[in-house]
C-alpha cells in the first residue's frame, strides 16, 4: 500500500496536513503512554470541523473505537475508525493550551501545548486560533466518576500501539504530540504519523487473477 505521508513528531510537536476521501490515517504511539491530539476541518469550507459533540451525540458513547464515524459539526461522516489497538481515547477534553497550564497546573512560566501547536500547524491553510475544536485525543485516558467527577489516567497504549481512521472527506488536519504532563504519565514522548493512498479494486482482489482459469478462443 502506497504510503503519502510519514511524519514522526517529536515530543510536544505538531503539524498540518491534508487528507484525502478514502486515504488511511493511521497515528501511532511508537514509545506507549503517550497522547496525540486529532482535529480535522473540511478542505472545501473550513466552517465544517470535527464535532465531538455531534459524534459522541451519534455513537452514543463517550469512547469511540473501532466502527464508530466521527461527524462534523454539520452532521457529515469525516471519519470512521477502521482499527484500534487502544480503545481508549479523549473526546471530551479541549487540546492543552497555555491556559490550561495557567490554571490547572498553576504554570507561571513559558508551556508548550497541544492548542499552540495546532494553530502553529494550521496556520498555513487557512484555520484561525478561534477556530480549532475540541480534539479527539487519541489514547488519552479519562474516567468519569458517576458523581460526574474526571480523573486522567495514564494512557493505556504500549509502544506500538495505533489507530487508523479513514478519512470520508477531503479534509485540512492537525495532529500533535500532546504537551501535558497529567495525560502522558509525566513524560512527553513522540508521535508517528502516516497516511496511506486509498485500496485500490486490485489491492482488494490480489488473488483473483491468479486463480483465473486459462482462456482460450
Ligand atoms: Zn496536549
């Protein structure tokens, strides 16, 4: 399968990128422990992003895996899941910014984020700050206490541990590699990044010639 796309983002990095209808994301967690955040906005009209909202409302769950479409805030398919080695990823929490640092880590100092790598990452296509959602972040581990109380735990991913998600639009994307110390277990680690050309009718039937009978006039 042709790879596009191989980026591996060093810790507390991220990019942007532009994905395809039909090509195959795949983010892995090359070290384990380690989040990476996902957002996406349609490439024909930004003003359609990736709703957690819309999806969690559609999957009727707060923890998507494998089978589950991930909607747009207009009620689109962006993406559907195809695999998953985790099972357990964030889509309630926004990606981590300086204020996040500010306010919930008492941070005075200079944090890098999730939320300043995105803009950093999207900058270039268009996206505006204001504009980037809440993220799904892969592999971050959240419970929720039946009181409503959350509790971040360490990411239950081992190294080598991925997601594949096929993109269901032509799509402008950021992913990081999460700057968080509460949702990474307290290291910041790297995060690799591939996207696959769609399956071709030949990749899908690669026995069917072979086992062809012979024609003959
Ligand atoms: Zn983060």
């Amino acid at each position: 399968m042709t790879v596009l796309r191989s980026v591996h983002l060093e810790p507390q990095t991220g990019t942007g990128f532009i994905v395809r209808a039909g090509e195959l994301l795949t983010i892995t967690d090359p070290l384990g422990e380690q989040v990476s955040d996902l957002t996406s906005f349609a490439h024909d009209d930004p003003r359609e992003w990736l709703s957690s909202g819309r999806t969690i409302d559609y999957a009727n769950t707060i923890y998507v895996t494998t089978g589950h479409t991930l909607y747009s805030n207009r009620s689109r398919p962006m993406w559907t899941i195809v695999e998953d080695t985790v099972g357990r990823h964030d889509f309630l929490l926004t990606p981590c910014s300086p204020e996040t640092f500010s306010i919930i880590y008492k941070t005075t100092t200079h944090h890098q984020s999730c939320f300043a790598n995105l803009v950093q990452g999207l900058a270039p296509f268009g996206i505006a700050p204001d504009a980037i959602p809440t993220t799904l972040n892969l592999f971050m581990n959240v419970e929720i206490a039946p009181s409503g109380e959350l509790s971040i735990l360490p990411p239950r991913s081992r190294a080598g541990d991925h997601i594949v998600l096929r993109a269901e639009m032509d799509m402008i994307v950021g992913v990081t590699a999460c700057s968080a110390e509460l949702s990474n277990n307290g290291s910041f680690k790297p995060i690799d990044v591939e996207v696959r050309a769609p399956v071709s009718m030949r990749d899908d039937q690669p026995t069917r010639s072979a086992h062809a009978a012979p024609t003959s006039a």
